[in-house]
C-alpha cells in the first residue's frame, strides 16, 4: 500500500498527465462561459476548483502554472461579467416593473376621475329628483331585503339542525331518533351517526367510532321536524356507563355536530340523555365561545341530562 501511494505520489507530481487531465476540462468551461455566460456562481465555481488543483500541485512546470493563472483570471474576469450581466438583467426588470406599474397607477388615476364625474352626475341628478329619492331608497331597500332573504335560503344562513330521542321503548332501550331544524332558513340535510365506543382524554379529541350510518334526510323546512328513516338506535353503555353517539349534520351551509349521550337512571327508569351542538367559529369570535380539542366552537344547543320518560317537553319547545 505505501509503495502504491508513493508511486501515485510520484506520478503526481511528475506526470504531465495530470496536469492535462485538470486543465482541458477547466479550459473547456471557460470558452463555454465566455460564449454562452451564465448565472453569478458559475465562474466562482470553477475558479475555486482551479485554486483547489493548484494548491494539491505544488510542483509544476512554469508553462502548466502559467496556464492556470490565466484559467483563473479568465473566470474572475467572465464571474465579474456575469454580476455585471446579472445587474443588467435585474434593472430591466425593475424598469418593467416600473412601466406596468406606472400603467396601473396612471387607469387608477383615470377610474378615480371617472367614477368622480360619475358621483357628481349622480349628486345632480339625485338633486333634480329629490322628490323621489324616498321611493327609490325604500324600493332599494326592499330589493336588498329580499336579495338577502333569498341568499340566505340559498345557503343555509346560520341555521342548524339538532338530533334527539323522541320517544323509549322498555324492550332494550330501543331509542326513536328525530330530527329538528332549529334555523328560519330551509336546510338540506345529510345525517351521519356513529356510536363511540372509546374515548381517550375526553371531548372526543381521540375516539373510536362504529356503526356508522349515513342518512339523507332531504330539504327541510324553517321549524320542521320529522323523524329520522331508520332511526332506531340500541344505546349500548360502555364501561364508563355512558353510550355516546357523535351525531354530524351536513347542510349548505358549514354545518354542525352533536354528541348524544345516554346513562342509566338512578331510579332505574327510562334512560337518560344528554346533548351538545355546536358549530366551529370560522369568523371572529364571540363571547361563550370556547377550546375543544385545541379549535374553536360556538355551543348552539344545550341540553342537560334528563330523562327520555319527560322528552315530550322538549319537543313541545323544540327552540
């Protein structure tokens, strides 16, 4: 091994072959960058490649050292270039970019001018017919009135939906679910329904679901209420105690969702539920808005536990 390096060692220092190999290429990229120049970098590059040859040969032959600080100062001069070039480059833009903004700055002058002459030609005219501007405000009024009322049955507005039992069969707790439109805008619902059968931390923050069902329920009405198809639930308590349902009402509009619970009575009567709607805040937020599970959300429904034996009230009070 040491007789291999020393001979490599020898072969470096004296060899020509070397020499040749470092320098056609370097040469090679010098001619290419002197004619077809490139971005800043390039040249510095091969200039700190040529510094590093040099400094691996300390011996060399004057004309193979000659060669090298030419190949040096050919890409200091073509790096030099290139910054220069690149100024170039950049200011054109600049310039452009003066120019379209320029442009831009002279239609905004002139739009402010028009819808000036505009405004004042209003002013005049609005002047001249004062008499009518009352019937013209109430007519506009109107029209915006009913333009909202039409977007807002259009997307939903802010109404929401909620899901609660409505009536309890002894025979295994069979649980009738209904559903409720709580808004004065038409919702068209679809109803998802998963019962929980763990929940780590509480919040549903990290939970299992299963027997999830999905359920078109259609267009309803502002206040309307109606059963749910097929919505017959078997409350099945966990260990906790607790059967719980997370319940998600999807509409035009964002939507809501709903944590249903049942627990036994202490009685041992019917059994008794508990429910929480709520909406996550999109906008600013409001007061009573809280933080579960590190988002957001607005409480619209309360509802504490009761007994499914009194759920008449509820529905005789749906609000």
């Amino acid at each position: 091994m040491k007789r291999a390096f020393a001979r490599f060692e020898l072969s470096w220092k004296n060899n020509p072959f070397w020499a040749v190999l470092f320098i056609v290429p370097l040469v090679v990229a010098a001619v290419w960058l002197w004619f077809d120049p490139q971005s800043p970098g390039f040249s510095i590059g091969f200039l700190a490649l040529a510094a590093g040859v040099m400094s691996l040969r300390p011996k060399m032959h004057p004309l193979e050292k000659l060669v090298w600080v030419v190949l040096m100062i050919t890409f200091t001069l073509q790096e030099v270039k290139a910054i220069k070039q690149n100024d170039l480059n950049n200011q054109s833009i600049r310039d452009g970019q003066n120019a379209a903004f320029g442009l831009i700055v002279d239609d905004l002058k002139t739009s402010i001018k028009n819808s000036k002459d505009q405004y004042d030609q209003t002013v005049n005219h609005v002047d001249r017919v004062s008499d009518h501007v009352d019937g013209v405000a109430k007519t506009t009024q109107q029209v915006a009135d009913l333009a909202r009322t039409n977007l807002e049955a259009l997307t939903g507005g802010d109404s929401y939906a909620y899901v609660y039992p409505s009536a309890m069969m002894p025979e295994g707790h069979l649980q009738l679910l209904k559903i409720h439109n709580a808004g004065d805008q038409p919702l068209n619902m679809t109803l998802t329904v998963a019962q929980v059968f763990e929940d780590v931390g509480g919040e549903g923050c990290n939970e299992g679901m299963t027997n999830r069902t999905v359920t078109q329920i259609g267009t309803m009405a502002p206040h309307d209420g109606r059963t749910v198809p097929n919505g017959i639930i078997t409350p099945a308590l966990n260990a906790d105690g607790l059967a719980t349902y997370q319940i998600y009402m999807n509409a035009q509009n964002a939507g809501v969702s709903e944590r249903l619970q049942f627990r036994r009575s202490a009685n041992g009567g019917p059994l008794e539920f508990k429910m929480d709607v709520i909406r996550p805040v999109t906008g600013k937020r409001a007061r009573g808005d809280v933080q579960v599970c590190g988002a957001w959300v607005r409480y619209l429904k309360r509802v504490d536990w009761r007994s499914t034996r009194f759920i008449g009230t509820l529905e005789q009070n749906p609000k």
